[in-house]
C-alpha cells in the first residue's frame, strides 16, 4: 500500500501545489496530527494518511464541499489502483470530515473518521489554521470588536467540537494561548 501512498501524495502536490496554507503542507499537517492521534488510540493509519493528502485536492478555489472532496478522491483512488473496500472508507472519512454532512443518520462512526475530523479541527485552530481564520474575517471588513469576537467564538467552537481528550492535551498549549490572547485583547480593546 505505500504505492498508492506515493500516488496520492504525487496528486495531491500536483493538484495543490506547495502553498502553505491550502496545499501539499497543509494535507503533511493534517496527516501528521491524524497519524499521532491514531497511534495514541489504536487506529488504522492507511486510510487516514490518504484522506489527508486527497481531501483538500478540489478545494483550490476554497469553495469546494466535502462531498465534492471526497467524489474526487474516489475517482483518483480508483485511478490508481486502491481497493475498493479501502477506496470507500476514505471517501466516508472525507465527506464525514465536515460537520455540514451530519444528520441523524451520517455522523463519524468509527475510529477513523473520529480522528480525521479531530485532526482537521486542530489544522483549523494551530497558529497557521487561525491566521488563515484572521485573513477570512479580514476580508469581511469587521470592525476590531467584531473580529475578535468572531475568532474567540471559532476556536471555541472548534474546541468544543472535538471527539477525543487526547486531541485536547495535544493541543491544550495552542489554545490557551490563543484563547488568553483573545481575552486580553477584549479587555485591552487591542486591534490585530
């Protein structure tokens, strides 16, 4: 299987590129937070590693969905030879990657997928997923109490959101780093 590793990591730079925020790096970080978690819990790393590098590859343009995520990385897993049970799994822990998919009937179910949204939600609330938040609300034009308070609600809901305690300690530091910094500005009435 460390072919079709090879392979999907091959795509993934050709399709993403090497841009820090939404390419090649982004999908190593992802991969990387998946990979540690899942050897703390006792998870398959296989599917994990290839969600990571394959969920971001129609996200370019940053108006991509999961479900058009993960039809993309069907199609390339079946390019390049992936089982079909396999190929499957995957493309079930990308869709299930983004709470939007959710309803009573499609919630993340297994070890895997658990770990793969928990992985993308520490991406979000690192330094370099927070400063990509900071950009996004910029371009809104939100006054400085707006924007503060839009980044203090994201990381605690990202927080919140988060299946596993392992995951909490693994990014307990990050985070109250941010979330002190968040208070202090409120209370100082700093601009970013």
């Amino acid at each position: 299987m460390g072919d079709t590793i090879l392979k999907a990591k091959a795509i993934a730079l050709k399709e993403l590129g090497d841009d820090t925020f939404y390419g090649l790096p982004y999908t190593e970080r992802v991969k990387e937070k998946a990979i540690s978690l899942a050897d703390r819990l006792g998870a398959q790393t296989l599917p994990l590693i290839l969600a990571s590098y394959l969920h971001a590859i129609p996200k370019k343009d940053k108006q991509s969905t999961s479900v058009e995520s993960s039809d993309k990385a069907s199609l390339i897993l079946k390019r390049i030879g992936c089982p079909d049970e396999l190929r499957i799994r995957v493309t079930r822990i990308i869709m299930l990657g983004d709470p939007k998919n959710w309803d009573t009937s499609k919630r993340p179910k297994t070890i895997e997928e658990k770990i793969f949204y928990d992985a993308k939600v520490s991406e979000d609330i690192s330094s370099i997923g927070l400063i990509k938040q900071i950009i996004s609300l910029e371009e809104q034009n939100l006054k400085d109490e707006e924007l503060i308070g839009s980044i203090d609600n994201f990381m605690k809901e990202k927080y919140g959101s988060l299946f596993f305690d392992k995951t909490k300690n693994m990014i307990e530091y990050d985070y109250r780093l941010v979330t002190e910094f968040v208070t202090n500005a409120k209370k100082q009435g700093d601009v970013l």
